[in-house]
C-alpha cells in the first residue's frame, strides 16, 4: 500500500485503499507474466503462467466491478510489495542460464506472487464482510480461490520436475 | 533475491541463495517488529508480535544452523520483496491515527510478511528433499509450522476484532 494524498482515517479508507493496492499489484502482475511465459522452458510451467495470465485479466476486471459496486473510480495506490516482490523475480532470473534451474526459479518466484495475492484477498475479503459488503466479498472469494489454485498448480510442477530429477 | 557477484548456474546455487535471501529476510522482520509491537494497541496484536519476535529470533538460528550443515558461512542476500513488504506496513502505519483502523493495517501487514516467509520455507524445503538436505528439510520445517500458526493466530486476531465490531 502506499501514500494517499489523504490520510487513512476510517476502514471504509484502508478498505479502498487496500483495493487500490491489489488493483495496482495486479496489474502489474499482467505486465510481469508475458516475460515469465518466455523465459519458462518446461510446458507446464509455460502453460501454468499463460492460463494465469488469462485469470489474472478476470481478476482486474473483478476488482474493477467492486469498485463500481462501492460507487469508486477504479484506480492503482503504488505497492512497493509488489514492486519488490517482482523485481525480485527479474534479478534472479538475468541470474541463470541453465533452463531447469531458471524453471525452478521462476516457479519460486510465481508462488511469491501467488501468496501476495492470496494474503492481500484474505484480507479484502475479512474487511468486505465485516463491512457488510457481501457481494464484494463473493467476487473477491472467486479470484482468491483461483490464486490459491494457481499456488497449488505451481507446488504440483515443482514436484513433478524434482521426481523427474530424482 | 538480489544479484550475486557470481551467475547463478545449479540448483546448489540457487538453493543457497534462496536461503541468504530469507536469512536477509528474516534479519529484515526482527529489525521491523519492534515498531509493531509499539504501534499496535489490542492486547492479542500487540503479543502476538511480541511472541512473533521471539520465534523470528529462533528462525535466524534455525538458518544459522542450515547454513553450518551445508559447510557455509551465514550471510544475507538484499531481498526487495521483503523490503518492499516492511515499506509498505511502514508506508501505512504512518498515514493511520485510528488506533482501531492502525490495528487492521497492522494485522493485514503481518500477515503479508507472514506468507513471505510461508512461500520461501516451502520452496526450500522441497528443494531440500530434492537435493538430499534431509536434515535441512527437517529444521526449515519447524520454522515453516511457526509461521503459519503465526498466520492462523493474525486471521484469528482479525476475526475476532470483527465480531467485536459487528
């Protein structure tokens, strides 16, 4: 989350600015994953990240609708979470050149970005129907349950390239 | 992860890197949770960080210790996630004077350094059993298991500051 012009006086602010952060890291998350997507050698890996990518699009326009729901501009708050969290993933990778071991970064670096996601959506959702904003909780559920499977998809691939290694 | 002054070329390497960069990490959230632990106000927070402090000092031995098993010297790799991570709790803290509003922010920024150290730990603990670290596995376990209690303990704080306010 970063600096408001304004300072965060109630939940109803940290609630939206919290949406605005997500809505940021999300979008940079769509501009990450083509670059993932090249770099990735093995086809699951490869074909993981492409059909997030797709997810990842559902997921700004989600967020998007529960902005118009809670009668907001949609609009990105600056989130050095992210930022960090990706920059991270580029310099590991410039890193390697090996493909098998840049695979195995990548997928470490995507699990990174999927926790991200799944720790900031939680957190939405718990604040969404505390506030008695339930339709924003049920569409915010459905892009937390596809992070966590994408996660889930992320430990599988790895598993199956450390039984083809052993 | 931050560059190296030498490529990245086996899995040795990135597994070793892996771990300065959650060394550096968990350097990073000792040096954070101070400011937390003085910031927030409910009582079950404001322990919950205390006790976290504790654990996060046994997490850095625990590396200390992977790193002897390995034969390397401990050290730390810059790491902008988590770097980014603390910034923005700190970014956040400062815009809140609500101690109940600060409270969520805090509870919500904990859990993001929480699945920080969720995603690092399962990552290198699968690494681990790949490349016949069992002993390693065994002790980044036992970190692991802590730091998701601490996530469950953080969920279980909000839940609870959100019955109190319903």
């Amino acid at each position: 989350m970063a600096l408001f012009s304004k300072d965060i006086q109630t939940m109803d602010d940290l609630y939206l600015h919290t949406l605005e952060d997500i809505y940021y890291a999300e979008q940079q998350i769509e501009k990450a994953l083509p670059q993932m997507i090249d770099k990735a050698s093995a086809g699951p890996l490869h074909d993981g990240f492409q059909s997030h990518l797709q997810e990842t699009r559902g997921h700004i326009e989600r967020l998007e609708e529960v902005f118009r729901l809670l009668g907001e501009e949609p609009k990105g708050a600056t989130c050095p979470a992210i930022d960090g969290i990706i920059k991270e993933s580029n310099q590991i990778s410039k890193e390697i050149s090996d493909s098998s071991v840049l695979d195995a970064a990548l997928a470490a670096a995507g699990q990174a970005v999927e926790h991200y996601e799944i720790t900031r959506y939680g957190t939405l959702i718990a604040w969404s129907l505390e506030m008695g904003h339930d339709g924003c909780a049920d569409i915010l559920q459905r892009s937390l349950t596809e992070e966590k499977a994408a996660d889930e998809k992320l430990t599988q691939i790895a598993e199956q390239r450390l039984n083809k290694a052993a």
